[in-house]
DNA sequence: CTCCAGGGATGAT
DNA sequence: ATCATCCATGGA
C-alpha cells in the first residue's frame, strides 16, 4: 500500500515483495502479516517505512466524515515514508502535470543514467543521483530523460543544492512557515511541491498537499456545489479541518481516490449509436 | 486518434 | 490579489 501510493517511484515488484533502494543501499522487502522482512539493516528500513509512526493513533485523529472513513478503511496500512531531502524534492520537481507513471519514467532514467549501479542477488537497482552530479550534467542530457520543460527546473534546483548555497539538512529546524518559504524559492518548487517535500522527507505531518485529485475529492466531496472556492480557501480549510496528521489524511485521500476511481472523473457526455444512418 | 497528468512561472486584469 | 497561458511528454 505504502509503495504504490505516489510517495516514491523506483520500487518494483518482485516476487511478493519489492526491490528498490533506501539511500545508497539496495533492499528487497517483503511484508509477512504485520511483519516486515527485508535483506538491509533493520533500522535503516525501520526509519524509512516510519514503523514508529503511532498509525492506529494517527488513523484515530481523522475526521469522522464519509470520504474521510473510506479512504482509512481503503489504505489501512499505508504509512509516510521518511524519503533523503535531496532524492524527494529532486523527484516531485519532476512531478509537474506528469502521471504517477510517467514519474516512475523520468526517475527510472536518472538513476540509470546518472545513479550508481548496485547489485542485489541476481537483480540491478540504481540508487538516485546526487545533487553534484544533477548539476555537472547538461539540460540536454536531462531532457533526454524525458523531463521536458522540467529539466530547466531540475538542473537550477540542482546547482543550488550542490553549490551549498541553500542545505537541505539544516533547514529540517525551520518551522514550517519558514521551511516552506525557503523551499519555494527554489526553481521549479511552488506550494504543492513544497508540501510534498515537507510532508515526505521532513517529516511535516501536518503538510497537505493539494494537487488536481485532492482538488476534485475536496470540491466534490467536500464542497458539492460551492461557489468562488479559490485556492486560499481550501488550503485554509484543509488546515483546520484535517488537523495535525493533515498529511496523512491527505495521502489516504489521494491513494483512495486514484485506485479506486469512481465518479471523481469529469463526466463524459453519454452517446448511443444509431445505425442505419447512411 | 484525443485527453490529461501529484504545477510553476509569467504576464494580464 | 485572482485568472489565463504556456510549457513537453507519453500513458491511458
């Protein structure tokens, strides 16, 4: 649940479980009932699956509301990953109007262009390139991966975290205000960006990201028929209301909405077919 | 074939 | 402060 649900986009099934990478190390994992198998260090898959997570805890402090009850019955399990800063905001740079697919794309080719090569049994996974070599590379060679009007973004985004002059690290002890702030004054990084980065790799909890799915569910869901429901509005919304695991809520949301994909669509006109027409 | 996607930056009201 | 456009690309 927690692997397929728009966090992170280099896993890949294998078997009943998953190869992919944690940082620099290469990991298959598997999940046994509610335990969790795995060939790396148990700490390190340990923090990155957010194991600690209270999640019945977190699951608790939903809102009571119909939508809400059917995404936590949908998702039970799915947890936030705690992701490496520089691996989530280069990845959801990407992310703009891609598909969840198309993101898997775009990150598969620059871990396999520009990642280090890893071996695991009989299987390759790349790790995620760094910063420094993002920036040494070229905006044609980035474009090669696919990336479009977004491998202007990447590579400036790139430059300033290898160049120093923005840490990712140090800024984990801004509020949340400031920490958001600094990130969208990176190329390519805007609220919704910025929120996604907040909430997978800094452990923002409270982070709500609002891209066009989680539009159409707070519209549909949550305001049928509204009028002048700009943006401010909704993000003022989602702050009070879904509270301090907004996060959370949201990607329970988000995941229940992709996956199951009922009325949330625009609707299509309806046609029938007349024969006999010519 | 068409539609649209885990948006952001920019310029016009 | 809001709104409209453009930006590339390919899965569905």
């Amino acid at each position: 649940m927690t692997l397929d649900s728009g966090q992170v986009f280099h896993w890949e099934k294998a078997g009943v479980g998953f190869l992919g990478a944690i940082g620099e190390r290469a990991v298959y994992v598997e999940q046994r009932g509610d335990l969790l198998e795995t060939t790396c260090d148990k700490a390190l898959a340990g923090r990155y699956f957010a194991l600690d997570h209270p999640l019945a805890e977190i699951c608790a402090s939903f809102p009571n509301d119909a939508p809400m009850n059917a995404a936590r019955d949908f998702c039970c399990g799915l947890r936030m990953i705690r992701q490496p800063k520089w691996e989530c905001l280069a990845t959801f740079v990407c992310s703009s109007m891609k598909q969840v697919a198309h993101i898997r794309q775009i990150s598969m080719k620059l871990r396999e262009r520009f990642g280090a090569q890893r071996q695991i049994e009989d299987h390759v996974v790349y790790t995620f390139p760094t910063a420094q070599r993002i920036a040494a590379s070229s905006e044609k060679e980035l474009r090669e991966c696919a990336l479009g009007y977004r491998a202007k973004n990447l590579l400036a985004t790139a430059r300033q975290v290898a160049s120093g002059d923005i840490d990712l690290e140090t800024l984990a002890e801004l509020s949340d205000g400031d920490l958001r702030v600094r990130l969208c004054k990176l190329p390519g990084v805007g609220a919704k960006v910025a929120n996604c980065v907040m909430l997978f790799a800094y452990e923002r909890l409270r982070a709500f990201p609002i891209d066009v799915w989680i539009e159409r569910v707070l519209r549909q869901r949550y305001f049928p028929r509204a009028r002048k429901l700009n943006a401010a509005r909704l993000r003022t919304f989602t702050q009070e209301y879904f509270g301090s695991h907004g996060g959370y809520a949201q990607q329970y949301l988000f995941h229940h909405a992709r996956k199951t994909n009922t009325k949330l669509k625009r609707k299509r006109a309806a046609f029938v077919t007349i024969s006999g027409v010519r």
